[in-house]
C-alpha cells in the first residue's frame, strides 16, 4: 500500500465531523434575525407610546399656555387703562397743584407787602443805600460814600432803639472803623502828579546837553580889573584867551553811553516817548491796573535816570513827584462791607 491511500481514511471521518457542525449551527442563524427584528418592534412600539403622551401633554400645555397668554394680555390691557387713568388724574392734580402754588405765594408777597414794618423798611433802604456806595466807591476810588453812608445808617439806627436792630448797628460800627483805618489808592492825586510830569517832560535836560549858564561869564564882572600896578596889556589877553578855552572844552561824567550817543533831534522823540509811558500809566490807573501803572513808572524812573540829567532841578522835580506818584498807588483796594450785608440779611429773614 503507497503513502498516499494510507492518509484517506483519516481526512474522510474530519471532513464529515465538520459538515454536522455546520448543520448543527444553521438553525441559531436563522433565527436570530427574527428575535432582533421582534426586540426592535417592540421597542419601536413602547417608544410610539411614550412619543404619544408627550405630544399629548405638550399639546395640553400649549392650550395652557395659550389660555394664560389671553389671561394676561387681558390683565395688561385692563393695567393699561389704569395706567392711564392714573397719569390723566395726577396730570390734572399736579396743575391744580401749580395754580394752588401760585395762588399762595402771590398771597404770601402780599400779605409780606402788607405787614411789612418799619423797621423792616428801614432795612431795606440801608441795604440798598450801601450798595450804591460801593458802587459810587469803586468808581471814584473815594472812601466818601461809604463814610458817609455808614455814618448816616448809624444815625437812622439809633433813633429807631430796636432791640433786634442792635446785631446791624455793631456791624456797621466794625465795618466804619475798618473804612476809617484803610489807606486806599488816591487816584486823583495820582493823576495829577502824573499830569504834572507830562507838562514838565518838555522842559528836561538831556544829559548830553551842554550848561551854557555854567560857561556865560558874568556881566558884572569886569575882565580887566584894574591893578594897583597896572596889569600889562598882554595879561588881559591872556586870560581872555584862557575864558574862551574853557569855553571849547568841557568834561563831565555821563554813566549812561548812551544818552552821550544821543543825537539832538532824538530827543524829541524821547520825550514823547516819556510822555506815551505816562500816559499809560495814567489809562492804567483809571483802568485799575495799578500793577501795569506802577511797571510804567518805573520804566519812567528808569528812562529819566539814564537819558536826563539827574543833576538838573526839574529832573530831580520830575523824580520826586514820580516817587509820590507810586508810593501813592501802594495804597490797599476799597473795602467790602460783607459784616453789615451778613447782619442786613440776617435781619430781614428774621433770624
């Protein structure tokens, strides 16, 4: 027997054990497709139901839902109308509110007008008269009407002996000491100083110019006086010669180069200039600038010491109403009368 019909009996048992296991298994794979088809149709079915309750209850919360939204939209309309209804009456209670307003406090100023007493009136016309003083004090830079003022309201005080009137009268009696103490500008006498330099300004000397009145010879003396001996003719020459050298020669100390620079028709110029810097100093004043006036004047001081001679009269003059001129607007402001007003109106709210 070959190798080969040795192996046939041992492959034809394994093959046909094989074909029963195949069969065995067929039934369970044909039967599993329709256990899962009925497992999907009932889940399919129970989740149809469950979908079926939903829409039931979503439907019934709907028409819930609807009913509330008719429910409320007839609680808005019905709040609307109230709304209105409220706005409508607090409309109409609010102007009659104004007109009661109105209504009170024209009978208040009325009934004010009509109870108003004396002394009250007397306030009043204190108040209003010391105003008008300070009014009258800034523009005449004058302590007169405050003074005077004052001192009547002291008078109208005392003759009305008003126990409540007696806070006003030590208000005034502080604020008239204050006015007496105070050294206000004197703008008036400022004025007219600074006029007086104008007038004066054309009438300097300028430091370059020659003293012809220190070279004149004096007419009374004679220039030959006569000698006991009889001076020789060549002396009198001599000395004629000398006067008139010292005539051509004349040495001076000028500290300023350049007022020795200065040519003679600058100096009409420079002298309207000095008049222009007085003239703004004076528009300074009367605009109450005093601190531009006061730089003006001393750019004056300044141009008098450097291009005029210091050692003229009217120079010094002219410096020493200038130096009056600014210790003049050193003076303090006009004063206010705030402790009087304060008591005025602390008496006439009745406090």
């Amino acid at each position: 027997m070959s190798p080969e019909n040795s192996k046939e009996p041992t492959v034809q048992p394994a093959i046909t054990s094989m074909q029963d296991t195949r069969a065995q298994k067929r039934p369970l794979i044909f039967w599993l497709p329709v256990l899962l088809a009925v497992v999907a149709i009932l889940f399919s079915g129970l989740l149809w139901e469950k979908l079926s309750r939903i829409q039931g209850q979503l439907a019934r919360q709907s028409a819930d839902a609807g009913q509330q939204s008719l429910e409320a939209k007839a609680w808005a309309k019905q709040a609307q109308d109230s709304v209105k209804d409220s706005a409508s009456r607090m409309a109409l209670v609010e102007s009659r509110l104004g007109e009661a307003s109105l209504q009170r406090a024209q009978l208040e100023e009325l009934i004010q007008t009509l109870s108003r007493s004396r002394d009250e009136n007397l306030i009043l016309d204190i108040e209003s008269s010391l105003r008008l003083a300070q009014q009258q004090a800034q523009l005449t830079s004058s302590l007169e009407p405050l003074l005077g003022v004052l001192k009547t309201a002291q008078a109208r005080l005392q003759r009305a002996s008003n126990p409540r009137l007696i806070g006003i009268q030590r208000a005034i009696d502080r604020d008239l000491e204050l006015v007496k103490s105070v050294q206000i500008t004197d703008l008036p006498g400022m004025l007219l100083v600074l006029d007086e330099i104008v007038a004066l300004a054309d009438e300097l000397p300028l430091a370059n110019e020659m003293n012809r009145s220190s070279l004149t010879p004096s007419k009374s003396a004679d220039p030959n006086p006569a000698t006991p001996q009889n001076s020789a003719w060549w002396s009198s020459v001599f000395d004629r010669f000398m006067l008139e050298a010292r005539g051509l020669l004349r040495v001076s100390r000028i500290d300023s180069p350049e007022a020795a620079l200065l040519a003679p028709e600058q100096g009409f110029f420079l002298r309207e200039n000095l008049k222009l810097k007085l003239l703004n100093a004076r528009l300074g004043l009367l605009a109450r600038q005093n601190d531009a006036a006061r730089a003006d004047m001393q750019a004056v001081a300044v141009v008098l010491k450097k291009y005029f001679d210091p050692g003229a009269r009217k120079t010094q003059h002219a410096l020493q109403l200038l130096e009056k001129a600014q210790a003049l607007s050193k003076g303090n402001a006009i004063p206010r009368l705030d402790g009087t007003m304060a008591a005025l109106a602390t008496a006439s709210s009745g406090k």
